[in-house]
C-alpha cells in the first residue's frame, strides 16, 4: 500500500511539473517521506532542469542553466535563485549522501519561480493597493517616521504610477484611517481581476535592516510566524503558484533597486493573506525602527522608488503572467516579444501576440 502511495506521489509530481511542451522523459521522480514530509532527490531536479554545476554563493551547492542558477544548503531553509532569497517551507535535507527538497517547495516555489507560465485564472486589470494600519493604530513608530504615514506615502505613489501604465488602481484606505483586516480583505475580495499588495514597513531590534516580501504558506505547510500548529492546518489558496511569481517580480526589483538587505521572500498566515481570493503579497520596506533606514525611509525619494520597484514587478508580473487577453491597453503596445523572467532577466525571444 506504502509502496502504492508513494509511485502514485512521484506520477503526480511529474505530472504537476509537466506543462505541454515540456519534455517529461528526463527520469523518474523518487519520492521519499523523512518525518512526514514528501521529499525529492536535488539531482533529479537538476536532471529535470538541465542543471549543471554552477559557482554560486560561497558555501553553498549551486546549479544552474544560462538563465538562473540556484544555490541552497542542507539542513537550511534559505534558497537563492540569482541571488534573491526564498524561504523554504521546509529545510533541505540529506539522506544518504543525497541532497532533497520537499515536493512541496517543489511545486510552489521552486517551479513556478524557474518556471512561470501562463495561469489561467489570473485576468489582471486592476491592483488593490494596501497601505498597512491608518487612524489609531500606528504601526511602527520612531522618532523619524510612523509606519501608517510611510505605507500611505509609498501607496500613493505606486497608485499614480500604475494608473501612467493604464492600470485601475483600488485603495483600501486613502487617508489616515483605521480599518480591520477583515474590511481590507473583503475590498480585495470585491474585486475581479486584481492583485493585492499590503505595504508594510517593519519593526524589529536596532540593527535589524532590509526588506522582506511575504506570501501565504502553501497548503500544509508550517508558517514561521504561527503561535500554534492550528494555524498549519489552513488551507493555502489556488493561487499559490501566482503569490511567488507576483512576489519574486516585486521583491527582486525592489532589492535591485535600492541595494537593501534582502531579507527574502517568506511564507506567513497574516490574516490578510489568509482569506485573500486574489494573488496577494505584504510588502515590508524596511524597518522603522533602525534610525538610519527609517530616515531614509522619509525621504520622498526613497518612498518613489519602493514605489517603483513595486510598480514595475507588478506590471513585469502582469506581462510573464496573465494571458495576452488581459494585459492592459498600454501594457500591449510595442513589440510585446520579449518575455522576461520574474526576476528581471530578459530570458527569450517570445511570442505571443494574437
Ligand atoms: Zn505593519
């Protein structure tokens, strides 16, 4: 019976990870459990990638094609695709001198990260931005800034410059306002075609610096940030795969732009993210609290361009994404032939116009 599960586990693998087109005859997947979890042998993902040997970050075991090259370690959680980091949701193992990934990670970071493809669900008209707390609840506070005012400062650029490439921009809030999470997330809810983005900025120890990007914890898996296990066993939503590609087209711009720590791309269940019916990210754009981030954070320079960034992950997004019938008028003019990765790189010639 174990036996049975575990080659039904590595068919719908292969199955899930390939996509028409694809060549799938690269080798059989083996599916191993280590204390519960399902994991897979790193040099079948390889195999499955054509990944060779690579030099990557220091210390670490990096593969790679022309286009990305992947480092990781084992017994850790953090994962690097061309230097921007992931999360994982569980750490790398090693097991009889072979490097595993679960499949989990497998299927919702690792592919669709390496592998952004067309979703079928996702029709993108319209962004719903989030600018996190307003009213009497402040967020993060120092001498510098409020939190409250640097999310609505950053939120209201990113508006005007989405609204320049065509967009329809919906806020949850435009002023100095409270709302709960519950009203934030049923005006997201409300809308079709959109994406969500919650700007936050970040409290944490003096020292602590650099920007982080969160999405919702795949489906059975744990979230660093649960007070109990209950909170593992929510459910993750359909659009898992589109939450990565959304958070890699941000995060990875946002990093390059303004040359921040790059504190990752993690896993969370806020509130916010958990009942969301659209592709959603929470953005953290650097700490309030390190007086010398914060004072930058002020600045109206720095709040254009985290607005940017984000402006140009989401519209990157919206073009690596989202079918041809939905990008936005002025997101179609040009020659629309050059698809380039989530994070930034051009990758191919592409067509797919008409
Ligand atoms: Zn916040």
């Amino acid at each position: 019976m174990r036996q049975y599960l575990r080659y039904l586990l590595t068919l719908l693998l292969a199955l899930l990870l390939c996509q028409p087109g694809v060549l799938c005859a690269q080798g059989t997947w083996t599916v191993s459990e280590l204390d519960g979890v399902e994991y897979v042998k790193l040099s079948d993902v390889w195999r499955f990638y054509r990944f060779t040997p690579k030099k990557g970050r220091p210390g670490c075991v990096s593969y790679g094609s022309g286009k990305h090259v992947v480092s990781l370690k084992a017994n850790q959680q953090d994962f690097y695709v061309n230097n921007y980091r992931y999360v994982l949701s569980h750490p790398v193992r090693e097991e009889g001198g072979e490097l595993m990934i679960s499949s989990v990670d497998m299927r919702k970071l690792v592919d669709p990260v390496l592998r952004p493809r067309f979703s079928a669900q996702n029709r993108l008209r319209t962004v719903v931005i989030d600018p996190g707390h307003g009213g009497h609840d402040a967020g993060a506070v120092s001498a510098y800034a409020k939190e409250k005012d640097l999310n609505l400062a950053v939120a209201r650029k990113l508006r005007s410059m989405l609204e320049n490439q065509g967009y329809r921009v919906v806020m949850t809030r435009d002023g100095d306002y409270f709302l709960t999470l519950q009203q934030r997330v049923a005006i997201a809810n409300s809308v079709p075609d959109s994406v969500f983005v919650s700007i936050h900025h970040n409290s944490g120890r003096r020292a602590a610096s650099g920007i982080e990007t969160f999405t919702l914890a795949p489906q059975g898996t744990t979230s660093p940030f649960a007070r109990s296990r209950r909170f593992d066993d929510l459910a993750g939503n359909n659009q898992d795969s589109e939450n990565i590609a959304l958070a890699t087209a941000v995060h990875s711009r946002a990093i390059r732009s303004s040359g921040a720590i790059d504190r990752g791309i993690q896993r969370a269940r806020f509130s916010v993210l958990c009942t969301i019916q659209r592709p959603a990210i929470l953005f953290e754009g650097g700490f309030v609290s390190n007086p010398e981030e914060c004072r930058k954070m002020a600045t109206r320079a720095y709040q254009n361009l985290l607005a940017h960034s984000i402006c140009q992950g989401i519209v990157a997004y919206n073009n690596t994404v989202c079918k041809p019938a939905c990008k936005v008028a002025s997101a179609t003019s040009g020659s629309g032939r050059v698809r380039t990765s989530m994070s930034g790189a051009r990758v191919s010639s592409y067509s797919r116009e008409k």
